[in-house]
C-alpha cells in the first residue's frame, strides 16, 4: 500500500476507503435516499483515483511527469450521477494543493458540508464550500460534478446551463519543453498539421530565445506564445524584454504566482501582453491584477479559481473591460477535458483554449466520444445532457486503485 494511502486511511464513520491493492476490489457502499424538494440534495460523493500514462512526457519549467493520477469526484442525487475532476498534481508545483491535500479537504470537510442539504443552485453549493479557506481545486471537483448533475436535471447541456452560446471552439496546443530543438520542431509541424489554432511553448532560462526564435523563424505568422510558470523574476526583466521581437500572442506567467506588482513592472516595460495563469486564483485576484495592469490577457482554469462560480465571475469581469479570456488547461482526463470544453463555449472566450484531443495525451481516454480537434482547429460543444459525453464506468473500474465514498 502506498503512503499516502497509509496516511489517508483512518476510522471515520462518514467515509469508507476501497483500494485495490487493499481489497482486490471495490465495492459499493449503502446510502439513505433523500427527499429532493425544495432543492437538489447530494446523497454521496465518490472519490475515484485512476492512474493514465501519459503518451509522451510533459515537461515545464517545474518539472516533468509521465503520468496523471487522475482525481475524479462523482455525486449522486435522484438516480443520477454528475462527474467532475480535481485537477490537482501530485506534487505541490504549479499550485500547493496537491492529489493528498484535496482528498483529505473533500472527504473530511467539503464533502460533509455539501452532503443533505437542499441546494436549489450553483450559488448554494458555493456557499457550502465559502467558509472553507484556499482549496480551490478541490472545491472546483464538487462544483464541476454539481453542474453536471443539474444540467442533466434540467435536461440540458452543461453548456447551455453555463450560458455558453459557441458550437464550437477554437483551441491550440501546449508543448512542452524538448530534449532537442529539432524535437520540438517537429511537435510544431505535427500540431499545425492537425489544425490546432495557436501553439503554446513553455519556456524557462535556457530553454527561451533561441528556441522562441528557431519557432518564429520557420513559421513567421502563425499564433505563438510562451508560458514560464513562474520560471523568471523582475531580475530578468532585460531578457524577459527580449522576448518582444518575436511577436508573441502572450506571455504566460513569467513571474512568480503571487507577485502581481512586479508582473506590473515588467507589463509596462513590455510590448508583448502579459497573461497570468497562477496568479489569478479568485474574482478578487482578478480585479486587482488588472486594475494594476498587471496583465492584458486572462487565462481562466475553473480548478484553479475553485469552480465555476469564481470561473463564471472572472469571465464577466473581463468581458466588462474587454481583457481577452482563454481556457487553460491542466492534462485533464475526458471529464475535465468535457468541462472545459463547456466553459470555453461562452462568448468571451475570444482566444484559443488549452484543448486538445484526448489522443494528444492519452491512449484511450475515458469517454466516449473521446474529444476530438477539427481540421480548423475546434472542437464541437456537444449539445447533449449534461456533459454530452458517455463516461466510461467500467473502463473507470477496472482503473481505480483508491477509491473513498462520503455519505451523510
Ligand atoms: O501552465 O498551463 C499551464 C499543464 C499542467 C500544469 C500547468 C499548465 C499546463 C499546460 C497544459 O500548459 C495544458 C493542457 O493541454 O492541458
Ligand atoms: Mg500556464
């Protein structure tokens, strides 16, 4: 047994923890029904952990993983089941949650706090979790597997549900960084080819201007940015300046996530638009960023920001000051990926999404259809219940190796 399984699993009444290499199998715990009027009342939440390999390694400036331990949450009221993803790493990198810290919040607190109360709305469910301090992408799995559930109350997509009038969006691909320039080349060649709309390279020192040139020079038009996660500080700035030749759509994230005063520095001293990813974790980062110029371009991860709520109020607050929005990504699983995909359908969401076909990181993905980018570089926002994709139950059972059901 692993440990962090070992660290996890303790007496408590409210939950029952089933892992694989514990029991052999799962299995399936009893849980009251509950009445639903006057609002919507959650009978359980379902944690399932499921490891994908990776199609190739994916390496930033923090580090490099050739997996995702894929954190699923499902909730289950009158019958039906809503799914949604906690996009955490196992590791505290790009954000200090992490896969451990996120099941401990959900199974101990977020769960209970959510579990047999009526929630009528989004807004209910957010007042649940409110109290509760940071943690966003774990209160962002609970939020993302309630809008599923409601919209397959309501009978519609979770896209019309979120207010999202696309039919399809626009997208481009993250690459990251390379064993040889040449490698990286041939990443690009391959992804334009497929008809994504806009590359995205991570960078970091020593792996920046060359590179960026190298890019530039073969393909002088196309839609180009950079993304450092947090690689450089204000010291660089003259480096960073130089960056400004290559006629970049962005820069993501150069400095660190929580110093929105020196990205300010740096945006003034630079013609290329700064756009913060770490740095923007609530409506109120949001605000403060841009009231101190400290970017020009939005990219809005609904984990990060903690769900759809804060997502849904980022994504007003820029169309109000007409700051361009895109939709990150974070090597989402199918149901991530889907919930993206609805997010990315409302109008202001101007720029190319981190969306890619659920082939460019997996062998087999975990729904059905598996998430595919057209030759223009879109990708279709179903119009099905829900999600308006199958998730692959079985395929999500035979994968799990921890599994942990809260009820009431
Ligand atoms: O900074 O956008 C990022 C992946 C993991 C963590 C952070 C980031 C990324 C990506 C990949 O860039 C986006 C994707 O295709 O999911
Ligand atoms: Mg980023």
């Amino acid at each position: 047994m692993s440990i962090l399984l070992q660290h996890l699993l303790h007496d408590g009444h409210r939950c029952a923890i089933f892992c694989r290499a514990m029991q052999g199998s799962s299995k399936i715990i009893d849980y009251q029904t509950t009445t639903l009027a006057p609002g919507i009342k959650l009978e359980r939440v379902e944690i399932r952990l499921i490891r994908l390999p990776l199609i190739e390694p994916f390496e930033t400036s923090f580090g490099k993983i050739d997996s995702r331990l894929i954190f699923l949450v499902c909730i289950e009221a009158d019958g039906l089941r809503g799914w949604g993803e906690v996009v955490a790493a196992e590791e505290p990198l790009y954000s200090y949650e992490t896969v451990g810290t996120a099941l401990h919040v959900i199974r101990d607190f977020l769960g209970p706090a959510v579990l047999n109360r009526p929630l009528a709305s989004l807004d209910d469910l957010a007042k649940c979790l409110a109290p509760f301090r940071g943690h966003n992408m774990a209160k962002a799995g609970l939020e993302l597997a309630f809008m599923d559930l409601l919209a397959q109350l309501n009978e519609q997509s979770l896209s019309a549900l979120l207010g999202g009038e696309l039919k399809r969006v626009a997208v481009g691909v993250s690459l990251g960084i390379q064993p040889s320039i040449s490698r990286l080349l041939e990443r690009v060649e391959r992804y334009l080819r497929l008809g994504y709309q806009r590359i995205k390279l991570k960078i970091r020192p020593g792996w920046d201007l060359d590179v960026v040139d190298e890019v530039r020079r073969k393909y002088p038009n196309i839609l180009l940015s950079v993304d450092a996660n947090s690689a450089y500080t204000i010291n660089d700035r003259e480096h960073l300046q130089r960056l400004d030749d290559f006629k970049l759509l962005m820069i993501e994230q150069p400095l660190q996530h929580d110093d929105l005063m020196d990205h300010a520095r740096l945006q003034e001293i630079m013609k290329t638009r700064i756009c913060l990813d770490e740095s923007i974790v609530s409506l109120r980062q949001a605000k403060l960023a841009l009231e101190l110029d400290s970017c020009r371009i939005i990219n809005i991860k609904v984990g990060r920001v903690g769900g759809y709520s804060e997502a849904l109020a980022i994504h007003d607050l820029c169309v109000g000051r007409e700051i361009p929005v895109w939709c990150g990504g974070m090597l989402e699983s199918g149901i991530g990926r889907a919930h993206n995909i609805a997010l990315a359908s409302l109008k202001g969401f101007t720029l190319p999404g981190d969306i890619s076909a659920s082939s460019r990181y997996f062998e087999r993905d975990i729904i059905s259809p598996e998430v595919v980018v057209g030759a223009d570089g879109t990708v279709a926002v179903p119009d099905g219940k829900g999600l308006g994709f199958e998730v692959d139950v079985d395929l999500i059972e035979q994968l799990t190796d921890t599994r942990i059901d809260i009820t009431g």
